[in-house]
DNA sequence: AGTTACGTTGACGTGCGCGTAAAGGTGAAC
DNA sequence: GTTCACCTTTACGCGCACGTCAACGTAACT
C-alpha cells in the first residue's frame, strides 16, 4: 500500500515561490475539496460561464479570481438562486462600468429572490395546514375503526375516503 | 362564426338516462375542465397507475371512481406529494385488505411530508436571513458609494464584494 | 361536403444541476 | 515500465410533471 508522501498537485508546485497570495492558483481538485464540491461541478460552472480558469496544456488552473467567483457562485446557490441568476449578476460586475447599476440590478435581484421564498413558504404553510387536517382526520378514522379485527363489512378505505371527499364533509388533506 | 349551441360531449350524451349519480361517467374534457387540469395529465395520471378509465372503442370514459381518485391525487400534489408517493397509496387502497394497515401506511406518508416540508421552511428560512443580510450590506455600499457620479476609482463591485468575501466582513449574501 | 370540436397514440422537448460512464492523457513514485 | 493519482473531453442519463407537436379518427352540425 503506497502512502501519500506528500504528493504535490501538479500544477500547484511548479510554481517554487509562494506568490503574494494575490497571485495564487489553484488546481480543480483543490478547490473541490476546499468548497465541497466535485470537480464535475466546476467543470459545469465553467461551461455555464461562472468561472473561467485559465490552462496550462490541457488543465484548469484556477485562479484567486476565480475563487472569489466560486464562493459567490456558492452563496448564490444556498439562497435559492438559479445558475442563471448567478450569472447574471456575475457578467454585470464584469462589464466593470456603471457601479450602481450593477448593485442596484443585484439589490433587485435579491428583493426578488425574497418575494419568491416568501411566496413559498407561504405556499408550505398552506400545504402543512391541509396535510395537519389530514393526519386529524386519519387518526380520527383509526380510532373510530377501533383496535378491533379489521375488515369490518368490506369498506374499503378507499371508499370511506372518496365519500368523504365527495361529501365534502372534513376530508383527508390528500389521497 | 358558430356560438356554441348546447354541445353535448358524445361519450356523455349516448346515455339518454341520468343514471343514479353513483354511475355518471365522464370525457376527459369534462374532468378536466372541473378540476382544470389538461387532458395530458389525465391521460399521464393513467399511464402512471393512477386513474384506469373503461374505453368506448378507443375513447376514456371516466368513472365516478376515477373522479374521486383525480380528487385526491390533485389535493396530493397540493400539499407536495409526488405521483408516485400517490399512487403507492391509491394502491395500499385498491388492495382492500388490512384497513387499519393501509391507514397507517397513509398516516406516516402524511407526517414524512410534514417532516420534509418543516425541514424546507427552515432551509428557506435560514436563505430569507441571508438575503437580508446581502440587501442590507447592498444598501450600505449603495449608500457609501453616495448619489453622486460613478466610476470613482475603477474599483469594480465585483472587487468590492469579492475583498469583502475573501475577508469575511459583513459579506453579501450571495452573488 | 366541409367545418368544428372533440378524441386518440406515440414520441420527443423542457428546465435544472449536475452524475456517471467512456476513453484517454500526464507526470511522479516504486 | 507499470501503477497511482490526478487530469481531460464527449456525451448520455436522471428525476418530475407534464407541454408540445405530429398525424390521424369520429361524431355532429351547417
């Protein structure tokens, strides 16, 4: 069983000198591993034009630029933003002109994004009602069927449910 | 140009009776237009298993059974049920034995999908706070880079945003 | 006969964010 | 020289719930 004796990323040590930290570059699986995400994800985020890693031959070499990009690609991504969006946003930071434009865009973006999660939760909530009404009601029916034998006259649960539905009378939230 | 003149659906009209309401039938129109689905999704409800209309040569006919179960797979979905979670339980019906079995089976369906959708509230929760977060550090930049001309510096928000990332400070939310 | 208003069966398209082979290249270590 | 350990590109697959043609049949009314 060979041991990793220090293996060195390819990429990331043919360079000898540490650059001032500015000038850093990373290779795909380094930030893989640093962000949590498979190098395929990277590799998509570049095809979607989020991140645009330079080469060396045929390898990506990532740049301290185009970290910053992941983590707002990230962020982006834990608030519900679609890849578009991110990108969106991204291209406008790139044109580099019209500073407040570009925030402001990005602001509306965001108002955006909470209009929709609000609509959302509003939307579970609703669907958590239905689905408590529907629990009030199985429990009900499994007290009234009573911890007895089952199969009682051959009414089938279906039955009782759709005659519930059809009646209107407190029905089950769901099928 | 013909006005509609008390067109009768022809599967539904080739019975000059009204029977006793137990065993109405109906096109694909009709219930789709009561329950305003298309007639696609009737006709992929069936394909999955979850309604099994008769036919009348190659035409579906409904039947009032079939118009219980489109009931409850719509209220289904509304509370996030999938088709399939759906039709496992339409099944657990259609078997017709062990009653208190297939409640039960229904009942933990129902607090699973409570459980799923609590979970999501939180997850939508905890990006509504970022998002606050982002607008709030937005309007701040907003507000530092001040009302007047822009482009003070060629600092890119880009920049701004991703030193603030790389750095910690009250970062944006995302993107 | 023509038009209208329905119905049918395939079968491929959509959006999203990647997963998952397939098939191979490169350089370092043993 | 062979085996890692990592990298590459191409390209199809997936889950979900249908939408959207295409190409056609049938019944009813004008």
């Amino acid at each position: 069983m060979r041991v990793k004796v220090n293996y060195i990323a390819p990429m990331a040590s043919d360079r000898s000198t540490i650059p001032p930290e500015k000038q850093r570059t990373y290779t795909i699986s380094e930030l893989s591993r640093e962000f949590d995400v498979t190098p395929r994800a990277l590799r998509f985020y570049e095809d979607k034009g989020l991140l645009s890693p330079d080469r060396n031959g045929q390898n990506r070499v990532f740049s301290s630029r185009d970290r910053a990009r992941l983590k707002l690609v990230l962020s982006g991504r834990k608030v519900g933003f679609s890849l578009n969006d991110i990108r969106e946003m991204l291209d406008l930071y790139d044109l580099g002109d019209n500073q407040r434009a570009q925030l402001r865009a990005t602001y509306k973006k965001h108002k955006q994004q909470i209009e929709i999660l609000n609509q959302q939760r509003l939307e579970i909530d609703e669907a958590l009602k239905e689905l408590h009404r529907g629990v009030d009601w199985l429990e009900k029916k499994l007290a009234t069927i009573g911890p007895g034998k089952d199969e009682l006259g051959t009414i089938s649960a279906y039955d009782a449910i759709a005659r519930a539905q059809l009646e209107g009378e407190n029905e089950p939230s769901s099928a």
